[in-house]
C-alpha cells in the first residue's frame, strides 16, 4: 500500500510525495491523516492527501515508509480537499503552499508537538438575541432578493447611510437559528470597524472577532472553537475563509473592491475567487457587498454570476 502525502515544511515537491505505508499502519491509515515521514536527513509531519495510489513505472525500492500517525484526528473538512488542490492549481503554487494556509503557525507547532485538544462539540446554539431588529421598506425589499436568490451569488450594491448592517444582521440571525455557521470578512484597515461592534452588541458571546492584536495562541483556540462548532458567527479578515467550519452557510464579504482581499504573499490568492469556489462546494450563500463595486464584480453581476441587489435609499429617507 502506498499514499501520497504533502508536508507542512516547504520541500523540493512542486505537487506531492509518494511514500509506502507499513502494514501496522494501513488498516488504520486515512486520508487527511497527519503522519510522521522520513524527508531528507529529518523527521517532518505531512498531511495525507490519498490512501489509493498506483504506482506506474516507479522503481518501489527507492520508496522510503511511513514512520507513524502524528495524529488521528481530521481537522479538514469535506470540501477543503477540493479546495487546496484548486487553489494550488488555480494559483500555481506547490501543494505545500496551499495547505499552510489551512494551519495557524501555531496549530502546526502543537500538531508537531502533540500539544493539540481537539474536544468535542458541544452544539448548544441557544442565545440571547438583543435586538429589536425592524427594516426599512428599502431594506426588506433587498433583505428578500438576498434571502431568496437561486444561485446562492448575491452582489448588494448600496447607498452610504442605507443602513445594510441591519440586512446583514437578519441574514445572520437566520443562519444561526438554522444551526449553521456565518462569516463576515472585513478589510484589514477597518478590523475594528462600526460593523463589527454592531454585530458584537446584538449577539454578545456568539461572535468571534479575530484581528492583528489576537495572539497566535489565541488564534489557535478561535480554531477549535470554530472545528468544534462551538463558534457561531465569525468576523475576521480574509484568512477566516480556511478555518474549518462545521456546518458554514453564509458568507459575506463587506466592501468587497477592497484591496486586501487580495494576498500579496504566497501562496498569492484572491478571497473573493475563493469564497466563489467555498460557495461551490458547500451550501454557503455568498454576499458580495459594495457602495463602489469591483468593475469586475459588477460585470459579473450584470452577465447573471451574481444576483444585483441595490440599497440606494438611505434609512429613513421617504
């Protein structure tokens, strides 16, 4: 039996490696297990990425074994295999590189370690909803195009003033009394934004703000959180889109013609690209939303990608 893994540390692999897998660890092996193999002249932990190989031409002699299983628990989700090999095609970049960003520095770090607690979920989505929230004509008109949209694609284009976090709000309020998870990106110069304290006032313990003052250590316990399901509604910048989420079914990308929805460092992605393709994989509503639309979204909306909502009549405006 023979897998294929791609290690967290960068190495010579552009897409994957090749190892055989002993028979004290086959009947226990699986994909996305995180495993201990030889690598050059050291032990590094790997991710396995298939369990089913077929070896074509290959001289076997030279395959080196796995040593052990780091750690049995799976901390992707269905579709997050889809998603890296995508990202790393689409973006071309090495395997490796798409997978680190699936793992806080230092979650790898207590992986390596075995210093990781995964608990299980606790699924309580009781809570207290401190809000009298009643919209606007305007905003109902628009919360209902958003609510009821076919394809899941939605590009709220609005009017400064016209209050869309209260449209935001009741999406997410239905999210998660439907049980399910929502997500709110927010450009990285406005991490502590009115958005994002509005949100917090109305659902108190229920939200997760994660911005450049979190420690790693912190970031770290906001992932388990998130994979145990215990955490609700998330607000963070770009990154948040590789956290494991158990049951995500909104998200929502605020000001989307921002530029920092752009990584400038590698592996080099495009947020809005890959919320696109999260959407496609999952059941998860995506809202777009701008006062100054991307010219590419807009077009993109205007061809029938995206649902064009409008909010152009500001709240209390007759």
């Amino acid at each position: 039996m023979y897998c294929i893994v791609s290690p967290f540390s960068k190495t010579f692999d552009e897409i994957w490696l090749i190892y055989f897998v002993p028979d004290f660890l086959s009947n226990h092996l699986v994909v996305w297990n995180i495993v201990e193999i030889p690598l050059k002249s050291q032990i590094e932990v790997a991710v396995v990425l298939n369990t089913e190989v077929e070896l074509w031409d290959i001289e076997t002699s030279k395959i080196k074994s796995l040593i052990s299983i780091k750690n049995s628990d799976i901390f992707f989700q269905k579709y997050h295999k889809e998603l890296i090999l995508w990202i790393a095609k689409y973006y071309f970049t090495p395997i490796h590189n798409s997978l680190s960003i699936f793992f806080p520095r230092n979650l790898r770090e207590k992986i390596i370690k075995d210093k990781i607690e995964i608990n299980k979920p606790w699924n309580n989505y009781s809570y207290t909803y401190n809000h009298n929230l009643v919209l606007s004509e305007p905003q109902n008109k628009a919360f209902t195009e958003v609510k009821t949209v076919s394809n899941k694609k939605v590009l709220l284009y609005w009017l400064t003033g016209s209050w869309k976090t209260e449209i935001y709000i009741k999406l997410i309020k239905e999210t998660i009394d439907w049980w399910a998870q929502a997500l709110l990106l927010i450009p990285e110069i406005i991490l502590t934004n009115q958005i994002s304290e509005k949100i917090s006032k109305v659902f108190w313990d229920q939200v997760l703000i994660i911005n450049s003052t979190v420690t790693d250590a912190t970031k770290t316990k906001y992932w388990i959180d998130i994979y145990n399901g215990n955490a609700k509604i998330i607000i963070w910048t770009r990154s948040a889109l590789f956290y494991p989420y158990k049951n995500l079914d909104l998200i929502i990308i605020d000001e989307e013609h921002d530029n920092s929805y752009v990584s400038d460092s590698s592996p080099r992605y495009n947020a809005i690209e890959v919320a696109n393709k999260i959407s496609d994989l999952t059941w998860a509503k995506l809202l777009l939303a701008s006062w100054t639309p991307s010219i590419k979204n807009m077009y993109q909306a205007l061809k029938g990608k995206y649902k064009l909502v409008s909010l152009l009549e500001r709240y209390g405006e007759k």
